[in-house]
C-alpha cells in the first residue's frame, strides 16, 4: 500500500468561526467566564478597610473591581515588553 505523504486534502473553503479563535483566546475566555459566575455567586455586603479609608459595597462590585485593575496592571505590563523588544 503506497501512502498518501504529499497530496493535501481538498477543502469546503468554509471555515467556522471557532476555528478561527486561538488557545490563548479560548483560555482567557475561559478565565472570564470563571471570573463572572464567581462574581454572580458573591453579591453580599462586605466591608474592606484600607489604610484609613472604609468602603461597604457589595461584594460582586469589589471583585469586579480588583479584576479590572488586575487587567489593566497585565496590559500595561504587557505594553512595557512590547516597547522594550521593539528596536529604537
């Protein structure tokens, strides 16, 4: 039997649209849903004390919150590589 090594398979031409979405993007998907349902599951009142400051908010408000600055510390970071790999 003589193997096919070469020959490439003939295509639709259509291509979905997830084929199309990367590992990084289906993890970073992934990671914000998770963020989500956990903010749904935590909407009681709590109190976060900080240095001299007091805030009573709602919990989900909080998370959501920390993990906005928490994307915006990854994409500055990200940002400060990009300008250190690019040449002057």
């Amino acid at each position: 039997m003589a193997k096919d090594r070469g020959t490439p398979k003939p295509t639709t031409g259509k291509s979905s649209a997830l084929s199309k979405v990367s590992l990084p993007q289906w993890i970073a998907l992934g990671l914000t849903v998770l963020a989500v349902v956990f903010i749904v599951q935590n909407r009681t009142t709590v109190r976060i004390d900080l240095f001299w400051v007091s805030v009573e908010s709602p919990l989900w408000f909080i998370l959501a919150v920390v993990f906005l600055v928490g994307w915006v510390v990854g994409v500055l970071a990200a940002r400060g590589r990009y300008r250190q790999r690019r040449p002057h």
